[in-house]
C-alpha cells in the first residue's frame, strides 16, 4: 500500500512539471505534431485491420446468436453499431494502442533516461518531463478520437461485408439495422471514455519509462509494465465511466 | 569559479561523498581523477544539480546554486555545457539539429544565424558535411565531438565533461583531450572533466583532485602528481606497466 501510494505520489508530481508552462510554445507545438504522426497517423493501420476483423466477427457471432424467428434480421445490425459504438472502437481500440502505443512511450522515454538524454535536456535547462510527455500527451488526445471515429466506420463496414458475404443478413436488413433506435450520445460516450484511455496510455506509459532506473532489461520491464497497468487502469476507468455516463 | 565546500551525499545509507570541499578555476581544465566508483561521477552530477547533496554548498560565482528554486537552477543551467560519458545526443535529431537544439530552446536568433552559429561550432570540433546525419551514424568520436559542438553552442560560462575519451582509440582520445584544453582556454570557461585516464591527467591537469571512496585524499597539478606521496594516488597513478617503468627509470 506505502508503495502504491509513493508511485502514485511521484505520477502526480510528474505530472504536475508536464502541466508547467512550456519553455517555448512553437517548438512544443512542432513536436506536437510529429508525435500526431508518429502516435496516431501510424496506428490508423493497426486500428482498421483490427476494427475491420472485430466488426465482422461480432456480426456472425450476433446473427448465429439469434436464430430465432422473433428477432427480425436487422437487429444484428443494430447489435453490431452498438457494440462498435459503446465498447469494441474506445476499449478494444484503447488495450491495442496500450500495447502499440504504450510501449512505445515507454521504452523510447527509458532508452532516453539511461543513455543520458534526459540529463542533457535538463542540464541545459529544459523541462524534460514536460518537453518529453506534454507533446504526446496532446498528441494522443486529440488523434485517438479520431482512431476511435475510424474504428467505428470500419468495424461496421467489417460487420457489413461479414454478414452480407456470409449470407446471414441482407444488405438492406444490416443498413436498416445499423440506422434504427440510433442515440447519437453513444458516439459522445464512446468519445469521452477514448479521451481518457488516451491520457492514461501515454501518461502511464511515460511515468514507467520517465523513471527507468539502470539499463537495457529495466526499460524492457517498465515497457511491459506500462502496457499492464494501462490495461488494467483502462479496465477500470471502462467499468466507472460506463456507470457514470449510461445510469 | 565554482566552489564546493563541505558536500556529503550517500544512497540507500551508503556514503558515496564524504565532506569534499573543493574550487574550481575559470580558464583551467580541472581534472576530477580516481578508480571507477570512487564518486567522480557523483560529485559531478552534484556539482551540475542532478544529483541533491545532504549537506554542504556548491556555489557558482556569489550563487549558492544547490539550494536555488528550479527557476534560480535553470537561469545557471543556461551557462553549462555538459558532454556526458555516453555523449547523449538526441537520437531522433541529426547532427545540425542537436547542435542547433539549445539555440532554438533558449535563443531568439534568426534561422540563418542558428545555422551560422552551428556551422561555426561543427567546425571549431573538426566536423564537416555531417550535419545531416543521425548520431547512430557517428563514430564514437565523431559524437563526442558533435556533443562538444551542441555544450559550446550557447557560449557557456562553464563546461562539464564526464569521462570523455571513455570508449575512444588513444589517437581520438588526445584529440578530444586537446580540444577540451583549447576551448577551455579560448572561451575562458570553468571545466571540470571527469577521468580515469593517466594521458588525459598528464595532458590536461591544470587542477587535479584525486578521490577514493568518495573521500577527496590529494589535490594538485599534474607536475605534483607524479611526486605525491599519497599511497593510494600512487598505486592509481602507476598502475599500468608504462607508468611503473618510467618511474623507476626516473628514480
């Protein structure tokens, strides 16, 4: 417990000199963009293979799970938009990109440390913490919505193709399905819960790696680190913000 | 002029520094010596403030440095140049762009005198037509050479080196050892360099102290190194055969 609370002390003060005004806005703002390209312009792939596959299976899963002749057919459209919408494109998305993502933070932020690139930033005066962290930071929430947004289209466009080619449902039930009862707060849900599993996938994942402490094996630990506690802080964060945003 | 007086520091209830006092010169190329573990690299990092002390002060200038703010440290960090053991030049920038990284940082120079200012420290290091390489490129030489381009690039006040001829061939480690001495003088900087090694000692020791297990045990010049009769800085100093030799040649 005195463990948990000491890391969890040292998170806020990390945070807290990432949060600190920026020695220099342009360069912040150029950095800001390149880890846009570099964190969320690189994932769009991994994301729309992985949403193409998930929207696909969850409609053959619904439409073998619901061969009854109650249920009209494009209930397994509605199923699949909703399942998309409200967990696979923000949590499933948010566990891939904690393992592309954060451990990609983490190890680059840990290579850094021990070969003494931080200390040079520092030694010159620069806000490491903020310098590093800040621009990912940003960079993550502003462009994982935009996966998340992605990842919705594609995982139903993957459902689509999945069940017309599987002749479980019609082209015209699975469009109709996908339009009926819509509440489009489900996509400002889906929306707020990305925004935080954004937060914690890069600020999680650059604390691990911000404080590596030896050589090549420890930045290989915080790395694995980093993605299980992202996932588990995601879990978590996925089971308080669904209660707090859909009761 | 940097001065330390009284420094203790110990981790984990292990003392690594014990009651080091110690200035520094502006204009010379002070020399910290001893065996590996014997707390050079500590009292450097001390003395730069990467590492807090447990009592006693470092000052620079009239500036009790170790017990400034971040905003006080940083304002003095301006007027340091380091060049790290493992060189640390920024992975994802090329050459120009670690060199031009402090100007773009802490200056409002135009691009074309970034640029002048960057060409003129490649060169004053002996780097040409690699400013558009990565440091993965570099040889061990050549990158600390870029590193000692990016420290002087803001005209500091005073320059850091630790251990800097580690991992580099006799040849490449004199260049860098003379280089250390002739932008100490032309800049006119307080240089503290960190080192094992006896050619840098006999080369550059303007000012030398000498610790074993973080206590400082000699202080001298490299023309009294070789008459000290410190036991341990002797068993230090003439410890490889060439140095054994020429000592019982001069006796």
């Amino acid at each position: 417990m005195l463990r948990f609370l000491s890391q969890f002390g040292r998170y806020v003060l990390l945070l807290k000199k990432v949060f600190s005004k920026p020695e220099k806005p342009s360069i912040y703002y150029r950095q800001t963009m390149q880890e846009m390209i570099y964190l969320g312009f690189n994932s769009i792939g991994i994301i729309t293979i992985i949403s193409f596959f998930m929207g696909a299976v969850i409609t053959l899963q619904t439409a073998y799970n619901t061969e009854n002749p109650i249920y009209p057919t494009y209930l397994i459209g509605l199923g699949c938009r909703d399942s998309i919408i409200l967990e696979f494109s923000s949590t499933i998305s948010a566990l891939i990109l904690a393992g592309k993502v954060g451990s990609n933070i983490a190890s680059e932020i840990g290579t850094m440390r021990i070969t003494e690139q931080i200390d040079a930033l520092e030694m010159m005066g620069v806000n490491s913490a903020s310098y590093l962290i800040l621009p990912k930071i940003i960079a993550t929430l502003l462009f994982n919505p935009v996966l998340t947004i992605i990842s919705i289209f594609v995982g139903i466009i993957g459902g689509w193709i999945a069940g017309v080619t599987a002749g479980v449902i019609t082209s015209e039930d699975f469009i109709y399905g996908i339009q009926y009862a819509f509440i489009p707060y489900y996509i400002t849900y889906s929306l707020i819960k990305t925004l935080f599993f954004a937060f914690i996938i890069t600020s999680v994942s650059a604390f691990q790696g911000y404080y590596v402490e030896g050589g090549s094996l420890e930045v290989g630990r915080a790395s694995t680190k980093a993605v299980v506690f992202s996932s588990l802080l995601i879990l978590l964060f996925n089971v308080i913000l669904t209660q707090l945003l859909l009761s | 002029m940097i001065r330390v007086k009284n420094v203790d520091k110990s981790f984990n209830g292990t003392q690594v520094l014990t009651d080091i006092s110690v200035e520094f010169e502006p204009g010379k190329t002070n020399l910290i010596i001893g065996r590996s573990g014997s707390g050079k690299t500590v009292l450097l990092k001390a003395i730069m403030g990467l590492h807090d002390v447990d009592s006693g002060e470092i000052w620079f200038e009239d500036k009790l440095f170790n017990k400034l703010d971040f905003t006080g440290k940083k304002e003095i960090r301006k007027e340091m140049g380091v060049l790290f053991q493992a060189s640390a030049l920024f992975d994802s920038l090329t050459v120009e762009q670690n060199v031009r990284f402090p100007l773009d940082m802490f200056t409002d120079k135009s691009p074309e005198e970034k640029t002048e200012r960057v060409n003129f420290c490649l060169n004053r290091v002996n780097i040409i037509n690699v400013n558009h390489l990565y440091p993965a490129e570099l040889s061990g030489g050549m990158k600390k050479r870029v590193a000692i381009a990016r420290a002087i690039s803001l005209n500091p006040k005073y320059l850091f080196c630790d251990e800097p001829n580690s991992g580099l061939d006799p040849l490449s480690a004199i260049l860098i050892d003379e280089l250390i001495k002739e932008l100490t003088k032309e800049f006119s900087m307080t240089t503290i360099v960190n080192t094992h090694d006896m050619n840098s000692v006999m080369e550059n020791g303007e000012k030398i102290i000498f610790l074993s297990d973080g206590v400082k045990c000699w202080e001298g010049t490299k023309d009294e190194i070789l008459h000290s009769d410190c036991d341990i800085l002797n068993d230090f100093v003439f410890a490889n055969a060439l140095a054994k030799k020429l000592r019982l040649e001069e006796e």
